[in-house]
C-alpha cells in the first residue's frame, strides 16, 4: 500500500520535473479550444497516460522491442508534434498541398485538419505522440520497471496505474488552470488567431527539439543547475519503502534500472541515466551459454559488472581470419586496461559444427595466447540477444549497462581505443576514482591489415548450403558428383575436379581430387578438416609453380602441407596484391573443405 501511495505521488511530482516541465507547453496549448477546452484536456490527458502505459510494457518489459532504440521513438513523437504545430500556424496547408489529393485522406485529417477542426482524433494524437518521449525521470518510475514488473507482472501494473493516474490528474488540472488564465485575459482561440499560431510554433520548436534530442540535454542542464528538483522527495518516500533493499534484478530479465542503482542516485546520476535511457540500448545478458573457458569453469555474466566496469564484447568464431585478426588489438586492450577498469567477454559463436566443440575452441583460445574469459554460444543464445549477424563484432557496454559503442568487422582500431578510454573516463568520473586513463593507441606485435579495397575476392563455401560460387557442379545440391576442371576458368570462382560428396557445410575427397581457384588478393586463407587420424596430405601451386615465398605458415615453400585439425590454414602469405591461381590436389586421405577466405 505505501508502494501504490508512492507510485501516485511520484505521478504528481513527476509534472514539476526536467523531464516534464519541458512537454506542458504543449500540452495546455494542445488543449486550448474555447468551449470544448474541458473535452479536449480530458482527451488529451487520457490518452497521454495511456500511452506511457502502452510504451512502458512495450518497449520497456517485452523482449521484442528492446532492439528498437529510444532514438527512434523521439523522432517519431518529435516530427507528429511538429506536423501538429505547422497544422496550427497554416490550418488551410493540407487543402493546398496537390499531393495530398493522393495520399489517404483520413490520415490528413488525423494528424492535421482533424486536429485542427478541434476532431477527437486529434486530441488523442496529441497525447498519445508524447508516451513515446515521456522518459520519466522519477525513480519510483524506474523502481517499478526493474523490481516489479519483472517479479509480478499484476502488481507492478497497479503501481504502474497509479502513477499514470498521478500524473494525468496532475496534467489536467495543470491545463484546466492555464485555459482559465488565458479567459481572463480574453485572449481567443480561434484557429485563425495568434494565440493558435503561436502555440503552433512552439510546437515546431519542441518537436524539432525532441527529434533531435536536445531536449533530453534541456533536461539534464535544469537537473544539474538544481530547478524543479523534486527526485528528492521521491528518494526520501522511497527510502521508507520495502522495495529500498530489493536486490537488483538480472540483466536478463529487465530493460529498466536495477532496484538498487535506483533508490539513492543523485539527482545528476539519475539525469544522466535517463540521457542514456533515450539514447542508448540496454545491453542484453548472456543467454544460453555451452561453456566458459579462461574463468576456472565458472559462469560470468555482463550484469556482474555493472556499476564496476567497462565491458568490451567481442563476438568472433576461431576459423575466421577477420577474427583472428583482431585478436592481437583485443589483447593489447586487455594488457593496458584491464587494471583501469576494463573488461574483456568474447563471445564464441561458432560457423561451422567443429568449432561447437569446446577442446577446439580451447586450444585455438590457447594457440592464440588469449586470457581474458570465453564463453562459448554454440546455441546462439547471446548471439540473438545482441541481434548480431556479423563475426566479428565489438561491443562497449558502459557501467550504467548501456551499449555506448558499436563496431562491425576488423579495423578502426583507433576509433574503438578512443571510444574505450572514452567509456573509462566516465567511469573514472561516475565512481570518483583517482588517476587517469592511459592515452594513445596500441600498435601489437604481429598484428596483420588489409586493404579491402584490393581484395576481389569473396568468400567461398564449399558446403552444399552455400557453394553459389561453384562454377563447374550443382550448386546447393547435397551428394556425391564427380567434376572435370574446364581448360580455363573464370576468376574468383570455385572449380572441383574428381568425385566430391556435398554436405551442408563442407564438401569431401579422396586421393587424386583437386580445386582449381583464380584469386585477386594477396593472402588466402583455407578452412578445413581431415577424416583421416594421420591427416591429410596435399599439395599447391601457384601458377604452375611451387608457391616458394608466396607459401603461407601452413604450407612449405614445395607446395606441401598436411590438414590435421579442424581449423582455418594459412595458404598463401604474399607481400604485394595481385592476381594468381592456385591449384591443390589431395595427395592422400580424405580433405573436408569448408571454404576459402583471402585478405
């Protein structure tokens, strides 16, 4: 019962807040219309607490629409408030626009003439396209969404209820005294008149304010300057509450704050918390994890961190050499700030079913020199819930819980340092500590580039799933077929010759079977695996001769090399771009090919 009361008050004082005050212009003036004034605030008002409600369980409690950022949802509520506010200062635009004779009339006179012919519709866009950009910044608010909801859907519903109630019933009267204001100073609410047209613009203003997120900055700058503080009361109300001492609730679970980074933040915490809120998407936990390796076998999670530490998420797969590229930056990372706050979590999500084994991924992780914790997402668990489609992906989760950094594929490391002695600096700040975040980039020993624009060459499967590059078979057809090698070949395209049996992932030979493979790059790379315990033994050319100095770490200068384990070869090292073609033939065993890769 306290809670309900709470919730009811923190509704009310919600209206005197940075994050409210901003947002009445427009709704007392979106209510102003003479007679109909009382109809139109009741509608207005209803359909705003309505909307917070809606948004509150869509974006904030279903998992289906964390990935949709709050940035969206600005610019949509900004740009329906400014078309609102153009309607009120030309109310005769629409009838003059020759487009909109072709477009739905019934969504002109919603967002627009309806609104301005004082149609219900109309008060009902005004409140609803505000739910969306009303980011409360109550705790109770926050307090609701990440101990309740989750713990008991009903209950935190009533609570969420009654501080809807609180703040509609504020708004409305709030509203009901400013058109009170506004007849004794006889001003007209005609829509031809002044008062309409600058109402109007200040609609444009906000709404372009909110689109561009200016006013979550508006707001920050009154919370930090100490105006329409009143967090305070809240945070004092919610001291006495039983949820004061709620552990926080998983990661997992919740898109909102924990109950306990809720109940106590300051005043500029909160402000910079609701800031990110609006800007940023919540990080997802990891979900479903096979495995964790370099943690002495015990799970880690993000949300263990949070409040603590930067968390650079690295997605990759062990037989990528995109991956493995990358992996010198990541441990040069991890050298120079894991004692400044830095954490690293690579997640493994394999391509291929080998790499699902985890004395695999084991021994590539130790091959590779890497110590910072692995877990293995061989369901592809974390995968989804990050929304991933790229191998690999870096990811910084900042101490609040929020992906402040974003990069797909190799390179940009300069760009990923910055953005991580970025996140380091605010956490420096956020927890007061001393010292400061070592500057410059790192330049690893080893480390390999490559110049895209320079590689031709695309990826190629072998695999009966995706073997589109197959020039002289069945493409996407699983089973044995046995193929001759034409007399010339196209470049960047796969040719087999010998008998070859097509499974989804790889395909396999024998003895006396041999690719032929033209490729515009300077290195290539060879996914692969052996059937046989003692390997399998091939050989290479390069334009009819042997490799020499052009052969990569996996083959001799002759040309030879054996495939033992499952895992990506290094064929071809070359020091300059250019054109070749490379023929291999299986000399004994059984080769499973997976796929070729170049840089």
């Amino acid at each position: 019962m306290l809670l309900l009361f709470i919730s009811f008050a923190a509704g009310v004082l919600t209206v005197l807040a940075p994050c409210t005050i901003a947002l009445l212009p427009v709704i007392v003036g979106g209510t102003v219309s003479g007679e109909r004034s009382f109809r139109r605030t009741a509608t207005v008002t209803v359909a705003l607490g309505a909307s917070v409600i809606a948004f509150t369980l869509l974006l904030k409690v279903s998992t289906a629409f964390i990935s949709v950022p709050q940035a969206f949802w600005n610019i949509l509520s900004g740009a329906i408030i400014a078309v609102i506010g153009v309607a009120m200062i030309f109310p005769n635009i629409w009838e003059k626009l020759p487009f909109m004779n072709i477009v739905s009339r019934r969504s002109n006179a919603l967002v627009a003439k309806g609104y301005g012919e004082q149609n219900v519709w109309g008060d009902i866009l005004v409140g609803v396209s505000l739910g969306p950009v009303f980011s409360s910044c109550s705790p109770t608010y926050f307090l609701i969404l990440a101990a309740v909801l989750p713990k008991n859907f009903l209950e935190g519903l009533g609570y969420l209820l009654a501080y809807t109630v609180g703040l509609a019933l504020t708004l409305f009267v709030v509203s009901i005294a400013g058109q009170k204001l506004l007849d004794k100073l006889g001003v007209a609410a005609n829509p031809e008149g002044w008062l309409k047209k600058t109402i109007g613009v200040v609609f444009l203003l906000l709404g372009l304010t909110i689109a561009f997120g200016f006013e979550a900055r508006l707001e920050l700058a009154l919370t930090n300057a100490g105006y329409f503080d009143v967090t305070g009361i809240e945070q004092t109300l919610l001291q006495r509450s039983p949820l004061a001492s709620a552990p926080a609730v998983p990661a997992a679970t919740s898109t909102a704050l924990s109950a306990s980074s809720t109940v106590g933040l300051s005043k500029n915490d909160l402000a910079r918390i609701t800031m990110e809120m609006m800007e940023y998407q919540k990080a997802p936990e990891i979900a479903d994890p096979s495995g964790f390796i370099d943690t002495g076998g015990a799970p880690i999670t993000i949300g263990q961190f949070k409040g603590r530490k930067v968390v650079l998420i690295d997605f990759w797969t062990y037989s990528c050499i995109n991956c493995q590229r990358e992996i010198p930056y990541l441990k040069a990372w991890w050298q120079k700030y894991m004692g400044e706050g830095l954490e690293i979590i690579s997640i493994h999500t394999p391509e291929f079913s080998f790499e699902k084994v985890q004395s695999n991924v084991e021994a590539a992780v130790k091959a590779a020199g890497i110590t910072y914790p692995v877990v293995m997402d061989n369901d592809y668990g974390t995968w989804n819930a990050f929304g991933n489609e790229y191998w690999p992906r870096l990811y910084i989760v900042n101490t609040d819980g929020f992906i402040v950094y974003d990069h797909i594929g190799e390179g940009d490391y300069d760009k990923t340092e910055a953005a991580i002695q970025a996140a380091l600096a605010e956490r420096n700040t956020i927890l007061s500590a001393t010292g400061t975040v070592a500057r410059g980039t790192v330049a690893p020993a080893g480390a390999i580039g490559m110049n895209p624009s320079e590689v031709a060459s695309q990826e190629t499967y072998f695999g009966s799933n995706r073997n589109e590059f197959l020039a002289n078979g069945s493409q996407n057809t699983p089973g044995m077929q046995t193929l001759s090698i034409p007399a010339s070949v196209e470049p960047s395209a796969l040719y087999l010759g010998g008998a070859w049996n097509f499974s989804p992932e790889y395909a396999a030979a024998a003895t006396g079977s041999e690719i032929e493979y033209e490729y515009q790059a300077k290195n290539m790379y060879f996914v692969a695996a052996s059937e046989n315990s003692a390997g399998t033994k091939i050989k290479i050319t390069v334009d009819g001769h042997a490799p020499g100095a052009l052969a990569g770490a996996d083959v001799a200068p002759d040309g030879t090399a054996t495939i033992t384990s499952d895992r990506l070869y290094d064929l071809i090292s070359g020091s300059d771009y250019g054109t070749h073609t490379i023929v291999i033939q299986i000399l004994s065993g059984v080769l499973d090919a997976y796929t070729f890769t170049f840089g």
